[in-house]
C-alpha cells in the first residue's frame, strides 16, 4: 500500500456559550443543540434538539446547521455550512439575542484552559489526527469520523479532597456535562465505535461525572457516553420510575412507574432491586431481582444506565446515535456429513447516524449476518458490540433497543394502521401505561413515517411501501438504537424502493443507526456505507457505495454480481484485504485507545432473557387482538358461521326423522366428521401464517404461553359454540330413542353435544399441531383433509378396530375413537344397534364408561397442548429457546 497522503490539522479552538468552554479539537464532531447529551447542550426553547454540529475539515473548522427550526447564525446571517475560527461568534435560534458561542484559540502548552470541557483528560497529549478519509459521494451524509488511535494515553484520576462535603445536583448536569468540586474525578472513557473521543476530564467545576474504573472496559461493563445527570443519593431508598413520585423520574414507556428502588445499607453500600416492572432490571447487562451494586456495576433500567459513584447516581441516556462494533464473526453449518461456512471472519464497524446497505449475490450470507447482528441466531465465534457493550452476553438487556423489520410483514392484515401499532403498544410498553399514553406514541410514529392519512386504513389494503412503513413505525414505538431491515424494497417498483430507501435515509439522519439488506442496488447512493459479501460469507468490499463498482472494475452490478457467480475461485476478501480501503474503513476506524486488560476472567454465559412479568396483560392484549383480527376477516366469518348449519343438516337429514338401527350410527360418524373439520379447520393456519410475527414478538419479550393460550381462548371459544350448533342443527326435536330416556348423567342431547364440543376443542388443538409443525402455510389444507379421513377410519363407526392388533393402539392417538365412544355410551348403541361395530367395551351406557371416554378425549387436548408449546420453540430466536 502507498502512503497516506497528510492532512493538514485545524487548530484547537474554545467555544464559550452562556459561561461553558469547551475545547475543540480536531477529529471529533462536536453536536450542538437542546439534547442534554449534545457535546455543547444549549438550553433554550429556541434551540432545535439537534441544532448543529461543529467539526475540523481539510484543516478548517465549519459549523453545519442540522436543519433547525430557528436557524444557525454567523455575523447576523443564516448559514447552512460556513467556515469559522477565532473570532467568530455563531448565535443559535436568533441573529440577535440567540445564545451565542464565541470561537477563540486554545492557549497553547496546557491544551485546555482551567474549567473547561476539553473532551480528553487534564495533561493527556493531544490525540493523533484520525486517518483521512476518502472522499464521499455529494448525496451521501457527512462521514463518520473514525476512532482515536490505540496509542492515546489511558484515563488520568483525580483524587479527592478530603475536606470536600457532598456534592448538590449542579445545573451543569443537568445539561450534560456533570461534575462537582471535590467529587472524584476519573476522564470518562468513549464509547467504542463513537466518533471522537469521550468529552470531560479531570478539570475543575466542570470535570466529568466520576465512573467506575471498570467502565474502561466496555466489554465487561458497558460503555457510554456523557452523562445526562448526577444527583446526591441520600441514605435512604431511591425509586426510580416513570411516575412523577419516583425520586427519579424516566420519561422513557418501556420503564414502569414503579420501575426499581435503591436500597442504602448500613455499611453505605445499596442494593437494586426490581419493583416486578414489566422490561425489567439489570446490572452489569444480567436481569436481576435484588442485587449488591458495587463501585464498577452498571444498572440498567429502559434506555438508562446508572452508575453510583463517591455518594452520587451517575445517569447516562441512550439517546439513539449509537455504534455498532462487529468483530471476527463466524457461523458453520454441518450438513451432508461436511462443514459448510455461511459466515467467514466478517468485521467492520457502523458509526453513529449511518445507513448501512449489505448486499450480495444469493447465498453470499446476508440473512445469516443479519440474525447474527440482531441476535437471532448469535454467531458460532466472534463478537457484535453495541456501543463497546458484548450483545451476546447482554441481549436480555439490549434487545429493547434493537428493531428488527424482516422481509415478511409482522402485522395483522385485517387490522387497521391505528389498531395494529395500538395492540403492538400494549404488548411492548408496561401495563401501567395509560391508554393516553400509548395513543400519544402511536400518533408520534405515524407522523414521523407520514401515516397520518392511512391511519383508519386495513394494512391489507396498503401498497407495498405504505405496508413496510407500517413494519417500521411498529419497531419504532419503543424508540429502538439500532435498526435492521431484511429486504424491505423486495417486490416494490423503482419509485416505491426509491422512497422507502429515502426514508431509511431519514431515520438515520434522526438519530438512529440503519442496517439494511437487500437485493436493489437502485438507491445505494443513499447510504453512508456499502458492505458486499461475496459466497461464502466474506466481505469483498466495505466502503462508500460511490466507489464500490470502481473497486470491482465494474461499470454496472449486474456485472459484479456475475463476476461473483463465475468466479468462484477468486480470492475476493484477499483482495479486499490488500486494499486501502481495508486499512482506512475498517482497520482504522475500529482501532481503541484502551482494551480490556490481558488476562482477564472470561464473562460468564449470557443468562436467558427475563420473563415476562405481566402474562395476565399479555393474554388479554393477544386475546383482544386476535379476536379483532378474526372478527374483520370476513371469509373467515362466513366459513366458521356456515360449517355447523351444513354439516347439522347432513346429520339430520340422515338421521330419518328418529335414531334408530343404522342411522344411528350415520348421524353419530357426520357429528364427528362435523366435529373435527370445525375445529381443525378453524386452527390448521393460524400458527404457520404468523410466524414471522410470532418470531419477532418473542424477540422482544412475549410469553410463549401466553401466546399459545390466547389462541386456545378466542379459537376454542369459537369453535365449543359451533360444535353446540352444530348439534342443535342435528339432533334438536330428533328422538334419540335412548332405552331408558335417560342419558349417563345429562340429558342426552346434552351429553352429546358435550361430547362434540370436547372433540372439536381437541380437533382445534390437533389443528395448532398442525400449523406448528409444518413450516409453510401451502400444505396444511391437505393435511386437513388427511386428518379427516384419519377420524372416519378410526372412528369405530365404519369398522370395528377393537381386538385388531396396531390398529387398535393407534386408534387410541384418535380424538373421534374416544368421541364416538363418549355419544354410543350416551345413546346406550350397544342396545339399540346389533352387530360387530357396536359390541365394544367403550360404548357401555355407565358412567366409568362415559367418563373414561370424555377424559382420554381431554387428556389428548392437554398433550397437544404441550406438543404445540414445544413445537413453537423452533420459530423462536435461537437465544430464546430456554
């Protein structure tokens, strides 16, 4: 490789806004605006929560307005981009009296003047300039700026005053920048994979919050970055919440209202402990009940880490604009008695605020990446780091901050846009959540992603894009840090890839890093960056989607795609190795000024995800939504309401007016054949086609009983009241000619009609087993009709199968065997009927008999019960599966 060309270094400058210096130094961006976790937070209405952004460019320092609403200021006129230096007085919100900065030059030798927010610890040497960058396309957003190389110095202590009282809440950290005179003061480390490095030192009133000495190693601990408060903890308990009596109140809908509380001990010390919220509690990325918190734990609770350090709670916000670390992942396969590698050694980063496109020919590994960076399905080696933080080991913790929109829709069809984000809301935000609450985010999504207008709409009747922005407002309720897109421009037109690309664009310019994978290569130009897997799961090139065909030495990507294809020999991640894009958009950019120390005890294994804490509010959400979805499936309406009138009156037809001699056992084979087409017809589809829905609800944290029980409830609901009809249809008026009047224990048209409401329910279960084992919705309606002559065979109506060696056993696996048995036992066949087929032990007007026979019936419906709930796992998240 040649050398690299030498950029020349802007000079250090001091911004001073409303008393606040901060020192700005090349190769660091620094966000100006209302966020309290902004670099330079500015308190001011008139301020945008992004507002603008600071950075050093071909040795000049510019100031970029981020499209405020009030505008960015330099000598009294609007600007959008503009120079600065010394001298320069830029005012935010207003030319006249907006809050101002002043640009000055840094004193030189001390590299920071006392009291000032340097962004690197007192006396550290100034960080090397990162590696240049090529240039970008025009459309594409401005570059991430690389890391600090791995030679900056370590994090400098200072050490407390020993006469030094315990610091109050200052209004400093409040707007990001926390800090007290006497506390103890330890430079915050950055966050791995974040641009620039990490803002506070050891400097006087304004140093950075204290943290734990172990936070410098982010993948034990997890890192962040500014703290967003710092607050005394008194010697009593804490509560944090969401309710506005909590001692700290999160405006955060996935935290309770009574989230956790910390618990002083006697010995000074506290204890965190989880007050039964619905997302849970978790320190050092484990979900906990009760725990001790030492001095280098990290507690988390919604999108909140907390730190307590020398008396004080250090609150850090993830606030969205996050990095994504990925490092040697590998995934093997064995099959056909040969290993098979679909991932090989894939690593590169994803810098806050980017678009990511993956692309790559079929079986290249772009779904196997996507499940492993989401967590899915982890990989077999390597790491994903969410911000320096292991996902893997944390995924309990994490995956709330995580969106995952797969290429299949995760929404009811037949609900309206409005309903479908509203029961999603539900089941994603705690119980406690007011529906006001729930409405206000629903509305908020919907206007971010423009839905407004389709709001009362059935997503059925959307367009293929409209369809995907739904997916993507779902996922955007709980406000999700990463975002991962499985093929969403699949089967749209060029305009509609073209504008759900745009709107990806969008989301990442708000504050949220985009990973999207996908089959066009229309919009690439969109994205910050471009990641090619060639077969066999390596990178054969990552960098700035402009200069990807010209690495390729193509002109168009068919033509790349086809060199993939035919020349499958090709050492392609070597060659990509080689290259100086290797060395400046992954070497360089992923190189971290500290690493774990050597030696160090390997985590333990990541625990399963907490469970859900509020199954009750699940079901009844999931029992609401799916009787809604069934209820606005019209087809669906007419089958369940004409099945029991038709098959009804086949069985009285048959029946001749009186059950007697044969037509008894007519009538009785028609109840069971009506019995296990209603109920299995009802079920034989309803797990199959939700489960990409399923997969990603579970995901993010719902129950599997919970899920399995709303469909018993609403589908046994449903089909209990067709085999009652069914039976009324049939029988109502009819003499039943039973020898003494009576039934076993219930009059026998009610004894019948419980017996063909117990072989319905366990047909609609049979019907769940169904659609839970196959894996496409194409092959349950032959299974169906499969299973319904099973019934007749085995019945008992049409041949004897008592005595038959096999026949006979497997017969008792049969629902219709046992509910046959239950009605000739009612109707007392053996009295009535002469022959073979009724001389059976099963069918003897006794209760013992009766009850033998509903029982078996039941205890099948509870086996295939368990059986579904197993069956289920294998459309769970691999991590789920605990």
């Amino acid at each position: 490789m040649g050398e690299r060309p030498v950029v020349p270094t802007a000079p250090e400058l001091v911004a001073d806004v409303g008393g606040h210096t901060t020192v700005l130094r090349p190769g660091r961006v620094y966000r100006v605006g209302r966020d309290p976790a902004s670099d330079i937070p500015v308190a001011d209405g008139r301020v945008s929560w992004h507002h603008a952004v600071l950075r050093a460019e071909d040795g000049r320092w510019t100031v970029r307005d981020e499209d405020s609403t009030n505008g960015t200021y330099a000598d009294g006129r609007r600007v959008a981009v503009r120079r600065v230096g010394a001298g320069t007085v830029l005012r935010f919100g207003h030319p006249a009296d907006g809050p101002a900065a002043v640009l000055s030059a840094a004193p030189s030798g001390s590299g920071a003047p006392a009291g000032t927010d340097s962004g690197a610890p007192a006396g550290s040497a100034p960080a090397p300039a990162p590696p240049a960058e090529a240039p970008e396309p025009a459309s594409a957003s401005p570059p991430v700026q690389a890391p600090e190389p791995a030679s900056a110095p370590p994090p400098v202590q200072a050490p407390e005053p020993a006469s030094a009282p315990p610091p109050a809440e200052a209004p400093e950290a409040e707007a990001g920048a926390p800090g007290a005179a006497g506390a103890p003061a330890e430079a915050e480390p950055r966050a791995p994979g974040a641009a620039g490095p990490a803002p506070g030192g050891p400097q006087g009133p304004q140093a950075a919050a204290p943290r734990p000495s172990a936070v410098s190693h982010p993948d034990a601990t997890g890192a962040f970055r500014r703290p967003t408060s710092v607050r005394p903890l008194p010697a009593r308990t804490v509560r944090i919440g969401r309710a506005s009596d909590n001692d700290v109140v999160v405006d955060d809908l996935v935290v309770s209202r009574h989230h956790a509380e910390l618990v002083a001990r006697p010995d000074g010390t506290y204890l965190v402990r989880d007050l039964g919220s619905h997302n849970g509690t978790f320190l050092n990325g484990r979900p906990v009940r009760e725990a001790r918190v030492g001095p280098e734990d990290v507690i988390g609770v919604g999108h909140r880490a907390y730190c307590v350090a020398a008396g004080r709670l250090v609150e850090y916000t993830d606030t969205g604009e996050v990095s994504l670390d990925v490092r040697d992942l590998a995934v093997t396969v064995d099959g056909g008695g040969r290993t098979r590698t679909l991932l090989d050694a894939v690593t590169f980063p994803v810098g806050e605020r980017t678009l990511l496109g993956v692309v790559g020919p079929s079986g290249a590994g772009k779904s196997t990446l996507l499940n492993a960076l989401t967590g899915l399905r982890p990989a077999d080696r390597g790491t994903v780091l969410y911000d320096g933080r292991d996902l893997y080991r944390q995924y309990a913790e994490l995956r709330q901050r995580i969106g995952l929109v797969p290429q299949d829709d995760i929404l009811h069809q037949q609900l309206t846009v409005r309903r479908a984000l509203g029961y999603a809301a539900e089941l994603r935000f705690p119980e406690d959540t007011r529906k006001a609450e729930r409405q206000a985010r629903v509305d908020e999504v919907m206007r971010e992603l423009g839905l407004e207008q389709r709001a009362d709409q059935s997503v059925h009747s959307l367009s293929g894009g409209q369809r995907k922005r739904v997916s993507v407002a779902l996922e955007l309720l709980t406000k999700p840090s990463l975002l991962f897109l499985d093929e969403p421009t699949s089967g749209l037109d060029p305009g509609m890839d073209r504008s759900v690309m745009h709107m990806l664009r969008g989301l990442a310019d708000d504050g949220r890093t985009v990973v999207v994978v996908t089959h066009s290569v229309l919009s690439l130009d969109v994205c910050d960056r471009l990641l090619v897997l060639a077969p066999g799961g390596r990178i054969a090139y990552y960098g700035p989607p402009g200069e990807a065909l010209a690495f390729f030495g193509c002109a168009q990507w068919p033509e790349a795609f086809e060199a993939f294809e035919n020349d499958r020999e090709r050492d392609w991640a070597g060659r990509y190795r080689a290259s100086a894009y290797h060395e400046r958009y992954i070497e360089a950019a992923m190189r971290r000024p500290v690493e774990p120390a050597p030696g160090a005890a390997p985590a333990p294994p990541p625990p399963p995800p907490p469970k859900a804490q509020s199954w009750g509010s699940q079901l009844r959400t999931l029992v609401r939504r799916y009787a809604a979805a069934l209820s606005a499936d019209r087809t669906f309406l007419a089958i369940m309401v004409a099945l029991p009138f038709v098959m009804g009156a086949m069985a009285r037809a048959l029946s001749e007016g009186s059950l007697e001699g044969e037509s008894t056992l007519n009538v009785l084979l028609i109840l069971c054949v009506g019995g296990v087409l209603t109920g299995a017809a009802n079920a034989v589809r309803e797990i199959v086609k939700e489960r990409t829905i399923y997969r990603r609800e579970r995901a993010v944290g719902l129950s599997r009983s919970a899920y399995l029980m709303s469909k018993v409830v609403v589908l046994g609901l449903v089909t209990v009241v067709q085999a009652v009809v069914l039976t009324l249809v049939a029988l109502a008026g009819v003499p039943m000619n039973v020898p003494d009047g009576r039934g076993v224990l219930l009059p026998p048209l009610a004894e019948v009609a419980v017996a063909v409401a117990a072989l319905s329910f366990t047909a609609m279960m049979l019907g769940l087993f169904v659609s839970a084992l196959v894996r496409r919705e194409e092959v349950t309606m032959p299974l169906l009709v499969l299973l319904a002559i099973v019934q007749v065979v085995f019945c008992g109506a049409l041949l004897s199968v008592r005595g038959t060696p096999v026949l006979e056993q497997i017969a008792w696996l049969v629902p219709s065997r046992w509910a046959f048995a239950a009605m000739a036992s009612t109707v007392d066949l053996g009295a009535t009927v002469r022959g073979e087929r009724s001389d059976d032990p099963l069918f003897a007007h006794d209760v013992s008999t009766w009850l033998l026979d509903m029982g078996a019936l039941l205890a099948l419906a509870v086996v295939l019960g368990f059986a579904v709930a197993r069956l289920l796992r294998r459309h769970e998240p691999v991590i789920m599966r605990k």
